[in-house]
C-alpha cells in the first residue's frame, strides 16, 4: 500500500519527506514518479491534471490539499466513486480570518484613497462611520466563513451572513436559500465570498448581484476565480457602482500580465495567499485525517459528493 504526493515541483521533496515522517507506515512516493499504479490506494493532490488520478485503479481515498475540492472534481476522468476529505487545519481558519479582516478594514477606513493621495503630500482626512454602522456580508458561513462573521463582529462591524441552509451564529444577521438572497445583498455594503466552486455557485458574482448591492459598495473574493463574472465586475467598478474589489483568486492562476485587474485603480490582486495551507499543520491534519480514515472512524472533513462541498 502506497500513497502518491502531487503539489507544486518547488515543495515536492519537502511534503515526501513531510509526510512519509508523518505516516511512517505507508510508502510515499512523486505523483511523476508512482511507481506500481495498482500499489497506490490513496493519493494526496493540490491541481491535479486531468485524468491524473484516474491512473491509480485501487484508489481508495483522495486527500485535496486545501478546503476547496473543485480543482479535484473540475477533471473530467475522475474517479467519481473515490472519497474526498478536504484539508481543514485550525492556521486555515487563522489565516483567512487574518486576510478577511484587514481587507475588510482597509476599504471600511478608506486606505487606497489615502495611499493615493500620499504622493501628493496631500493631508486627506476622511470621515468614515464607525464600524457597527458598517454592513459587512459574508457569502458562505462555513469553516471559514462563519469564523470571519464572528471575527468581524468582535471588531465591531454590522455583520450578516448567507448560507444555503439556515443558521444560528450570535450576533450575526443570518441568510439562507436563493429566497434570501436579495434582502441579504440589499444590506451589505462590503461583500466577502467564501462559498465553494460548484454549479450553483459559479459565476454568482455578476452584473446582476452587483446591481443587486448598494450604491459604492465593494466585493472581497477570497474563495474561487470561477464565482466572479471579471467583466461584470469592471463594468460595476467602472460606472462607479462598486468602490472597490479585493480578489485573491482568479480564472487563471497565475492572473496573466495582459489582465486588465492588474492595473485598474479600484482592484487590489493578491496572489492566492489568503490562507495558504502551512505544511506543519496542514501535514498533521492530512495526516490525522488518513489515519482515522484507514481505521475505519469518522473524518469530520470528509467531503460530501452529492452536496459537492
Ligand atoms: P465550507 O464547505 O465549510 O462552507 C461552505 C459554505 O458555503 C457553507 O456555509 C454552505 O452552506 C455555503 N454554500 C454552499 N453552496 C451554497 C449555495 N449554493 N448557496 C448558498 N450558500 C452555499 O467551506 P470553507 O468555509 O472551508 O471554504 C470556503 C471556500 O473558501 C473553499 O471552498 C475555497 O474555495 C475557498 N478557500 C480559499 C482560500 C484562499 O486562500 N483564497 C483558502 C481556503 C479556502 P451550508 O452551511 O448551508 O452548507
Ligand atoms: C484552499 C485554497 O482551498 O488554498 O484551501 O484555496
């Protein structure tokens, strides 16, 4: 029994190394170089190419390196019957709070307006509302999400939050289903996006949502390129519908040079780092989640494929 490692070429031997200390009984080996593909039974992956796993005929458990499974179940040759358990380490959840937070905060105290202003020498003191005047809605109130609508909470701000199915998170104003949505966006004047990729979700941020938030609001997407309609989103920017974007992730990643988010002054790239995945924890959580995963337990981050997330 064997497991097969695929992430990006520069850290490859460090997660071999990583993992085969972390999982000492069972043989690690290079996605590039598996060895005996019948011997692989469970393959640990971030961007897996197409038709990649589909190679390994006894796979019994897919590991996605990240809390997002779509860049598992985006290939069209999946195995659709294996198991998939997402990655969800407590420094994921510590650092998307971290991203989430200073973005919020950053457009809520109208920081680009006076960076902008600084090579003027120009003393711009701008007047904000405080933050318990400030709406803040969070789309996704999951790991991830729900943890930010707390955090932005305690910091103060008027926090409303949506899911697909309703919830109960103190102090903050909860949404659910397609039926709310609207009333939800009414209300929200700085967006964060935390759902996952999957058909109901994809391109959710467009014209018609834009429309949909007030007069100079401003989006945050911290969760999947695929959610956000780009054109759309220039277009709101442009007719000065939306104040701001703040995108970390995108259609193609790396963002090509030629894309026009690169230098629109009301877009700040950030290059997928909202909460990249530590490889000391994130490996002690793959890690403790294959082994009860062998054992036959419950793994709590095991994914629900008919749910898709
Ligand atoms: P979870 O699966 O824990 O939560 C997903 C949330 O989205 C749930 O509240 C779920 O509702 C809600 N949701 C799903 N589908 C819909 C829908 N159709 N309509 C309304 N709500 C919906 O995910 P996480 O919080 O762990 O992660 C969210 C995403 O963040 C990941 O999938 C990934 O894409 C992204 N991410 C980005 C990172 C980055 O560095 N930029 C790092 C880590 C994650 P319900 O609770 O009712 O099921
Ligand atoms: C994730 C990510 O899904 O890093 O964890 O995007």
């Amino acid at each position: 029994m064997a497991l097969v490692i695929r992430v990006g070429p520069a850290r490859q031997q460090w997660w071999l190394d990583h993992m085969q200390a972390l999982l000492p009984e069972i043989e690690c080996r290079p996605w590039d170089d598996p060895g005996d593909p019948n011997e692989i039974a469970y393959a640990i992956v971030w961007k897996p190419p197409p038709g990649g796993l589909k190679r390994f005929p006894n796979l019994k458990c897919i590991v996605s390196m990240g809390s997002g499974i779509d860049h598992v179940t985006n290939d069209p040759e999946l195995p659709r019957h294996v198991p998939i358990i997402r990655t969800t380490a407590f420094d994921l959840t510590q650092r998307m709070r971290e991203y989430v937070t200073l973005h919020v905060l950053r457009i809520h105290r109208r920081l680009p307006e006076i960076e902008a202003a600084q090579p003027f020498r120009e003393w711009r003191q701008l007047i904000n509302p405080p933050a318990y005047r400030r709406r803040v809605g969070i789309m996704g109130l999951g790991n991830l999400g729900a943890d930010c609508a707390r955090t932005l909470k305690a910091v103060g701000f008027d926090v409303a939050g949506w899911a697909r199915r309703p919830k109960a998170i103190e102090g903050i104003t909860c949404f659910a289903g397609d039926d709310q949505r609207r009333p939800f966006l009414e209300r929200t004047e700085i967006l964060v996006c935390l759902l996952p990729l999957t058909p109901e979700t994809r391109g959710i941020l467009n014209a018609e949502l834009f429309r949909t938030l007030p007069e100079g609001a401003s989006v945050i997407n911290c969760a999947r390129g695929g959610h956000l309609v780009d054109q759309d989103l220039l277009d709101a920017l442009d007719r000065g519908h939306l104040a701001y974007a703040t995108l970390d992730v995108f259609h193609q990643e790396p963002l090509p040079a030629e894309h026009p988010f690169w230098d629109h002054p009301k877009v700040l790239v950030t290059p997928h780092v909202a909460s990249l995945i530590d490889p000391e924890a994130g490996g002690k959580a793959i890690a403790d989640n294959l082994r009860r995963f062998i054992a036959g337990k419950p793994v709590p981050d095991l994914v629900d494929l008919e749910q898709g997330y």
